[in-house]
C-alpha cells in the first residue's frame, strides 16, 4: 500500500499497490482470497476461546466454522450476482470469479444464519449461545474483509477532498466520474466501525462473564446486529457502487431491518424479560 502523508494532521493518501499479492508460476495469490482466509482462520481461533470462557466445547465451534463458510461464501457471492444480474446476464463465466471481488456480506450472513440453525438443530444446543460466540469473529471479519475493497479499488465513495482520501484508477471509476481522482475510503470506514463493535462486543462478553450484568442468552449477537447495521446505514450513503433494487440502495433497506430486529430482540429480552425463541429449549439465559 503506498501512503503519502502530507504536512497537516490526519492527511492520508491511500493507493492500492493493485489485487495480486504474489504470483508463482501459474499460481496467483490475491489479497481479496489472502484476507477473506485469513479472517476465517482468525475468527475460528477467537470462537474457539471464547466457547471455552462459556465452558462450551471448542470443538463444536470448529465445526461449525465449516458450516459457516460452506454457507457463508456461496450465499454472498449469490446475493451480489443477483442484485448484479444484468451485467453477469452478459458475463456468465464471471459469475465463480469470486477472487475478483464482489460478494455481499449481508448475503454470507444470511446463508450463515441458515447454516448455524440447521447446525443448532442437528447438534441439539441453543443457537443464540453460538450466535453470540460467533458475533465477535464474526465482526472483526468483516473489519478484515474490507481491505480486500482496497486492494481491488472497490466499495469506495463519493469524490472527496478530504485531507484523507483514497486514490482510484481511471479503468475503476464510474463513467460518470471518470474525471475525478480522489474518493471517500469507504473501506476504511467500515473497518475502522467494524473494530469498534468488535470491542463493544468484547467488553460486553467479559463484563458478562463476571455477572456484571450477567448477559442473556442472545445479547450479544442483537448488539451486533444493531450497532454494525447502525454504521452501514450511513457508509453505504457515500457508496458510489451500491447494489439497488429501484431507487433504494439494498444495504440501507437491510441495516433498517437489522437496526429494527436489533433493537426489538434486546427490548424482549431485557424489558419482556423473555427468551429469544430459540431451536432447542434451552436453561441458558
């Protein structure tokens, strides 16, 4: 990554050195696959200990990591095809390309979710319990994830002349903006939000392990829903490339959704004082 840093403060120039981490032979290494591995490996690790903190057998988290990816990736590639059909229509032999970016996110949560359910039901335990192990990875993924934005000059925002700005190359621009240069990081947003919430949900965890409160069942990954939905809803407002569906930007019309069953699954649990429904009866609280 080149980095120009100018005379004031918190001026950042950010360049892609391009999608290829390395090339061997006929091998080629991309930072896009390189970061999406990476987040899987780390994430499985960060589950693993956190079950353990739960006194819940590690091992379940690790198989449900291949659960989770098996539904995951297909569903976000899948999503975004979708949204993006007019261009893959012409373009069928793009659409496994997925090395080359273009997958979803809100598309691998939802393949995720139906993955983890069926897991919970199949392994007979409460799948909020492993939805909250999961958030914390789960965020800090994503936080990972966007930098594979950057390296492919992807996901970027609107034209800026933010003493921090993120430089993208005529051939990724859009036609209409092809004579501007300069654009929001929109990358860097959601990763630096992405971190945040990985720490809200960490600090909630370990406070909920000394009972200070003592969490429900189910906390965690509403909280999760909430404030990450709450950050994607403004990004995705400078996004220059949004998926849509008529004049609606899909992603803001799911943030709703996600900031709306946020907010009314901690409401049930923590002013109903009632449990999440959940796919086994469960003692967990």
């Amino acid at each position: 990554m080149a980095l120009d840093i100018s005379a004031l403060p918190l001026a950042f120039l950010f360049t892609s050195p391009g999608p290829i981490f390395v090339k061997l032979g006929p091998i080629t290494i991309r930072w896009y696959g390189l970061l999406i591995a990476s987040a899987v490996l780390i994430g499985v690790t960060l589950s693993q200990y956190l079950a353990k903190r739960r006194s819940v057998n590690p091992d379940l988290l690790s198989d449900l990591s291949i659960w989770l990816v098996i539904g995951a990736i297909p569903a976000a590639r899948l999503y975004y095809v979708l949204f993006e059909w007019p261009e893959y229509a012409q373009h069928p032999e793009r659409i496994i390309a997925i090395w080359q970016g273009g997958i979803a996110i809100h598309g691998a949560i939802l393949g995720g979710l139906l993955a983890a359910l069926i897991f919970a039901k199949l392994k007979r335990i409460s799948f909020w319990l492993l939805a909250d192990l999961v958030a914390p990875s789960l965020i800090l993924g994503q936080a990972i994830g966007r930098w594979g934005n950057f390296f492919n000059s992807e996901a970027f925002g609107a034209p800026t002349d933010f003493p921090w700005k993120l430089y993208i190359p005529p051939e990724r621009r859009p036609p209409e903006l092809v004579n501007f240069e300069y654009f929001h990081p929109t990358f860097l947003y959601e990763s630096l939000w992405n971190l945040m919430v990985f720490a809200l949900l960490m600090t909630l965890f370990f406070r909920g392990l000394r009972g200070k409160p003592r969490l429900k069942t189910g906390t965690l990954f509403m909280v999760y829903l909430l404030i990450y939905s709450l950050g994607r809803l403004w990004i995705e407002g400078l996004r220059t490339d949004s998926l849509m569906l008529g004049p609606l930007r899909i992603a803001q019309v799911v943030s709703l959704i996600g900031i709306i069953l946020g907010l009314s699954g901690l409401a049930w649990l923590y002013i109903a004082k009632r449990r999440l429904p959940d796919v086994v009866s469960t003692s967990q609280e």
